[in-house]
C-alpha cells in the first residue's frame, strides 16, 4: 500500500477548508434545513416541498412550537 502524499497543492488544501468550513455554517445557522429536507425525501420516495413552502412550514412550525433559540 502506498503512503498518502505528504502535501496537497495550496489550491485544494484551500477549496477542502473553504468547502468544511461553509458546511460548518450552513449547519449552524440551519441554512441546510432544505438540502436535508430534500436528502430524507429522496431516501424514504416523499415528494420534496418547493424550497419557498418548505421555508414557509419551517417557519410556521417554529411560531406554533417555540423553543429556546437565540433570535
């Protein structure tokens, strides 16, 4: 088996943070809500929600349900 190279060019060595660290935020800030949304219906064969009724019911919910969140 062959070692894995010791160094990635600059250029991908960025994109990989960048990439990590805009996934972070988006996880965060609940920015991926839809993405996850739209995984779990094509895993269970539901039909997604349009991405502007998805925000809508996502909203909605929260001001039915509130719970402790920071805004």
């Amino acid at each position: 088996m062959t070692a894995a190279p010791r160094r990635m060019p600059t250029e991908s060595r960025w994109q990989r943070w960048w990439s990590l660290l805009r996934w972070w935020v988006r996880g965060i800030t609940g920015a991926d809500a839809y993405d996850n949304h739209v995984e779990w219906c094509r895993r269970t064969g539901h039909e997604p929600m349009s991405e502007k009724d998805f925000w809508r019911d996502h909203c909605d919910r929260q001001d039915r349900n509130p719970q402790a969140r920071c805004c």
